[in-house]
C-alpha cells in the first residue's frame, strides 16, 4: 500500500490532525468564519463519514506506524538497539545509552518518544477509527458487516501493536480505549499484565476479521498473518504458551507463507544468496515472490506519501559506517561518497559479539556471514587516492574501528533515495514481520514449555535455510534463541524490547556489550524505561506512578 493511493495523502493527514485539533479547541466561538465548509469538512464526524473517510484514517494509521522507524532523522528507533547486547554508538559524541545513569531519566527524550507516538498517534487513531465504525448510524456505509468488521480489525491490530510495544518497554501504563473531547487528568497505571491482556482482546478480533491477502495495490495492509504473529508474542509474554503455539502453527501451516529457500527476486541471477534476496531492495513483498514477508512499511522514492518525515528509509544512515571519514595512509581521503555504499554515519554499531563471537563456531558455513550480507573488506573508491583499489587495512585507532571503517550489514544497501548518494536514505520498503520470527517465537514457546526437542526443530529450520549447522536439542536455550534472533533478526527486531519482555536487557548486555562504560552503568532497574515526568506532571488529578529505581 502507497500512501498517495487515497485521498488524503500522508503529509496532509497531519494537517487534517492539526486542524481538528484546533476547531475543537475553538468549539465555543461564535464568529461565522468557523462555519466555512473547507474547516468543518476536516471533522472526523465528516471525514469518517464515507468507505474513503474510513480509507483515510487507516492510511493516517499506517504512516504513524511507520513514523516508529522514520519520524525522527536518528531516534527513537535506533534506541531499541544502542546500549544493548548487540549494538552501541559508533560515534564518540553520540550520549544515547553510553552512560544509563545520565542517559535514561525520565526527563529525557528517549523517554518520551515511544510514550507519545503511541498515545497521540496510533492508539487515539485507532480509537477514532473503532468508535465510528461501531457507530450504528454509520452501519450503512460499509458494503456488509464483514467489511465493517475488516476496518475495524485493521485498527484493532494497530491498537494492540501499540499496548503491547508500550508494555513490553515501560511496563503497565493506562489504557485509553476511548477518545476524550475534554482534558483528562486523572488516568492510572493498569497492570503490564493487563496490558497484555487488552493488547490480546484486540488481536484476536483482528485475526478472526483480517484478510487472507490482499491485492498487489494495497500491500502493506494488515493482514491475518501479521495479527498471528502478534498474537503469538503476545500469548508469551501472557505465559499462555499453548496458545502462543496454537497462533503460530496456525501462521506457519496456513500454506501462505513459507521460509524462502530458493533463489529469487530482482537479483536471483546475480552472485548473491537467498538470505541476501530477502532484502534486495524490490523482494520485500509478497508480489514480488517472496513469501516470507507478513507485514512490511512502504516506501518509495519521488513519490508524495511514499517517504517518512524525514525522507525515507534511514538505514544506511544510522547503521553503516563513516567511510567518507577514513583517510589514506598517505593522510588523504581515501573514500567517497558511492551509490552502493550510500552515507553512512555510524550512529549505531553492532557490538563485536554480534560481528565475531556469534559466528564463530560456523564461521565459513552460515550464509548470513557470507559476502552476500556482511561486507568485511572495503577496497579504497577514491581515484584521486594513491591507493585508489587497493584494501583497507587493517585499523587500529579507536576513531577508525569504531566509526569510520567496521563490517556492515548489506541487508541495508539501497538504491539512494531521490538520487542523492549523500542522504544516506533508501526508498526500500522495512520487513517489519516475516516468517523465520515466527519459528523463533514457536521455538521460545517450546522451550518455555521444556519442549527441547519441538524448539530444536523449529530454530533448525531457520538454521537450514542459512546453511548453519543445526543446533541439537540438549543445547536449546532462551539465550540460544536470543543468540539466533541476532543472526537473523539485526536491525529488523527491535532488540531492546525483545530483550525487556524476556527479563534479558541487563543481563546481556552487561555480558556482550562493546564498550565499558555502558556495562558500567547499566543497573537492574533499567531492564523498563521509566515513565515520562511530562505524563505524570500532566496526570495530575491522580498518581501515575513511576517506575522503581528512577
């Protein structure tokens, strides 16, 4: 799904938002200009007045949830990774979860961020979108009840997308499940359980109303595989792990998706590998052949609606390193800018566990350490450089492993958004949700229940597909999992939540963290982000409570 395929594009919802906005809070004025139609025509009680009213809102939906990856130039997105087990700055002035103590409070930004995406976009869309569609008035517009229900699931599966990334982050926060008119003041903290819990009431309505597929047209909408998926880490973290594997056995056996295996796609005649087709910019969905795609955030290039706030899919910027940076060992600049290195800043590195101890044991045999997807050598591109086309060697100085010159993953590499080399933006679309996540939350759910054996099978079948040798089922862990979330998942998971829901972001990143003064700092209460003191000044006709340890 494009954005700019509906009515009301993606940069103008936020103005219809803004303008709603202030004719509510402009309600008691009596002058005739309120009354002009172009104002009062951006009213929800409008706007959500038609089957392209509703179209609008679900599209509004869609580019907040991919705000999570784009709406800021280097965020909140890349704060699931920095200061983690697999991840920290490259970037020696670069605060972000270098030092917890100083870093993490809740006054910070990092603090906020997710807490006001969720509350003033997502959850207060879905809401306006559920409430309309429930109302009897409106029954009318849609074709049948199923269609009606097909909206509703779709704000539904956003809705509980929200509660439970907010629960797996901050713990138990209030539930909001209408929308307010007036100032509220008075909400209160429910329980991470009952988080969860509300989270699980959406998506099984989701699942049941959700389409199969969905046209060529319209990819990127919700469909009933994404609300599984979901489903399933959302019946873990309840411990309802049947359920978890009832969901995904429902997803994995369906016969809609499959693990790719063969070669495909816009590259599958050129030097490459399977895993490496997966995120060949053009191969992220499922009319292009890959089936193992559930839900992916749309991007494209030069078009309206087709790039987030800050233009485009900002990987190459934030996980690539400094190359233009490195000089010559003559001293001169020996990079430049190129089309298939982008420009990258190194604002987030993956740790030397993710690049070295993961691989080791299988070092020359899983395809996802292949040329294909990590690059490890880099050749000087610069004509004016004596060294031009000779390699890199090997670096020593902290500025150049950390920042200028380190592995990268090329699952990141891109055509350069607009044409520009220098913007370190691609317009490729972001697998959000795909099939192998699935046989790893299966996997966790077997080894929650001491079904080694089952979980075995199930991290195998990831583990074929890379040529890896198969783990036996005595040496199945959760940090066995975690471990081969990191092989398959980097920068596409969002590491510091998977951690925070398992009870691991402490633990593993004290063990595998890069630098020192991150191990240092971390202490046992930062396994939740705490609270924003801006959520609780505002609440005040009632306690919101704050995390412990802050």
């Amino acid at each position: 799904m494009k954005f700019r395929q509906f009515n009301i594009t993606t940069r103008s919802f936020g103005k219809l938002v803004g303008l709603c906005a202030m004719i509510l809070l402009s309600g008691s004025c009596k002058d005739q200009f309120l009354d002009e139609v172009p104002l009062a025509s951006l009213s929800s009680d409008v706007v959500l007045s038609s089957r392209a009213g509703f179209d609008n809102y679900i599209t509004g939906l869609h580019q907040a949830a991919r705000d999570e990856l784009s709406q800021e130039d280097l965020g909140s997105f890349y704060d699931m990774y920095l200061g983690t087990d697999v991840a920290t700055t490259g970037q020696e002035q670069t605060v972000n979860f270098r030092n917890y103590t100083t870093f993490l409070t809740p006054t910070a930004a990092a603090a906020s961020s997710f807490w006001n995406w969720g509350y003033t976009k997502m959850i207060l869309r879905a809401n306006t979108v559920i409430e309309y569609a429930n109302k009897p008035e409106l029954k009318g517009i849609f074709a049948s009840d199923a269609e009606r229900n097909a909206i509703i699931a779709e704000a539904r599966f956003f809705r509980g997308y929200t509660y439970n990334l907010l629960a797996n982050l901050y713990g138990g926060v209030p539930i909001v499940d209408v929308t307010y008119q007036n100032p509220k003041t008075d909400f209160v903290r429910a329980t991470r359980k009952e988080v969860y819990e509300f989270a699980k009431a959406d998506l099984e309505f989701a699942t049941q109303y959700l389409p199969v597929t969905v046209a060529k047209s319209s990819e990127g909408r919700i469909v009933k595989g994404a609300a599984d998926h979901l489903l399933t880490e959302v019946y873990i973290n309840l411990g309802d792990y049947d359920k978890a594997i009832e969901s995904s056995t429902r997803l994995i056996s369906s016969g809609t998706y499959q693990l790719m295996t063969n070669r495909f796609g816009v590259r599958k005649d050129q030097p490459g590998d399977v895993y490496a087709d997966l995120f060949a910019e053009g191969n992220q969905n499922r009319s292009t052949g890959n089936l193992e795609s559930i839900y992916v955030w749309q991007y494209e290039n030069l078009t309206p609606g087709g790039a987030g706030t800050n233009n485009g899919n900002n990987n190459i910027r934030g996980w690539v390193p400094f190359l233009p940076n490195l000089k010559d060992p003559a001293g001169g600049t020996g990079m430049i800018v190129s089309d298939s290195l982008g420009r990258g800043v190194a604002y987030s590195r993956p740790t030397t566990f993710f690049f070295y101890d993961l691989w080791k044991d299988d070092w020359d045999n899983d395809i996802r350490n292949s040329v294909y997807n990590i690059r490890r050598k880099f050749y000087y591109n610069n004509p004016a450089s004596t060294y031009f086309g000779k390699q890199v060697e090997k670096r020593t100085a902290n500025e150049d492993t950390m920042r200028n010159v380190y592995p990268y993953l090329r699952k990141l590499e891109g055509k350069p958004f607009n044409g520009s080399n220098t913007s370190g933006r691609t317009g490729k679309d972001f697998i959000v949700y795909r099939l192998a996540e699935t046989y790893l939350l299966r996997a966790e759910a077997y080894v929650r229940k001491n079904n080694l054996t089952a979980a075995a099978a199930d991290i195998n079948a990831v583990r074929n597909r890379a040529k890896a040798k198969p783990v036996a089922a005595g040496d199945v862990t959760i940090d066995y999992i975690l471990d081969e979330r990191a092989r398959e998942l980097i920068t596409e998971e969002p590491r510091r939540r998977t951690l925070s829901r398992m009870g691991k972001l402490v633990e593993r990143t004290r063990k595998y963290q890069t630098r020192s003064d991150v191990r240092s700092t971390i202490q046992d209460f930062h396994e939740l982000y705490p609270i924003p003191q801006s959520a609780i000044d505002a609440n005040f006709s009632a306690k919101l409570t704050q995390n412990p340890g802050y």
